[in-house]
C-alpha cells in the first residue's frame, strides 16, 4: 500500500503585500507569523469585520494560551464573558454568533494565529 507524502494543502493570506502560510482552513503553518494585520486580513477573507468585542476575545485567547499552554475552551470564554460583557453578550449563543465560521473556538482561534483544537479535521 503507498502513502502518500504529499504536504497538507494550503493557502496563502497576503498581509501588507506579504505572503502568510496557512493550510487549508486558515490556521497559521507558523505561530510567529501572526499579526494584528494578519488577523485583519483572514477576517477580511471570511467576510467578517473585527469590531473591538472581537479584539478583546481575539486577546483573550492569545494570553490563556500564553499563561495555560492551552486553548481556552468555550466554556472558559463564556463563564470570562458573561462576567466581563454580561450574560446576554457573553453567552456561548451570542459569542457563536460573533464568530460565525466555527464559533470562537474555530474562527476565534485561527484569527487569534493558535493552532487546530483538538479533534479538528
């Protein structure tokens, strides 16, 4: 039986007229290579204009990466929300709807340059 070694499909985001590697969903070859820019841009491509709400969910899962290791699970970023926004603004239901393509643990990660969570395909 052959294996095929092909790499991993992927595209390119072009930020500030440089070329960005992701692979085919978007998520970043290179954590280095991530930019606030870099953010704008793959938003731009999904169809989706950062407002200051996603900013703050955008940093917010940078530093619980930084200080946990880890990627924040959404239950984290509702129980964070809820408290820092409110019940309404911070439910999972409203946090989904921030982040259409995946919620913020799919969209949320790949604009914020982490890697796949778990279990993604």
């Amino acid at each position: 039986m052959a294996i095929d070694m092909a790499p991993l499909a992927h595209r390119i985001v072009m930020v500030d007229g440089r070329a960005v590697a992701t692979d085919s969903e978007g998520y970043l070859l290179h954590r280095d290579d991530w930019s606030e820019a870099f953010a704008v841009a793959l938003a731009r491509e999904e169809g989706l204009t950062l407002t200051s709400a996603h900013w703050e969910l955008i940093r917010f899962l940078r530093e619980h990466f930084q200080s946990h290791g880890v990627q924040a699970q959404v239950r984290v970023m509702v129980k964070h929300f809820t408290q820092a926004w409110g019940p309404e603004r911070g439910s999972n239901h409203a946090l989904h709807d921030m982040f259409p393509i995946g919620g913020p643990q799919k969209q949320g990660n790949r604009l914020a340059g982490l890697l796949r969570t778990k279990g993604e395909h």
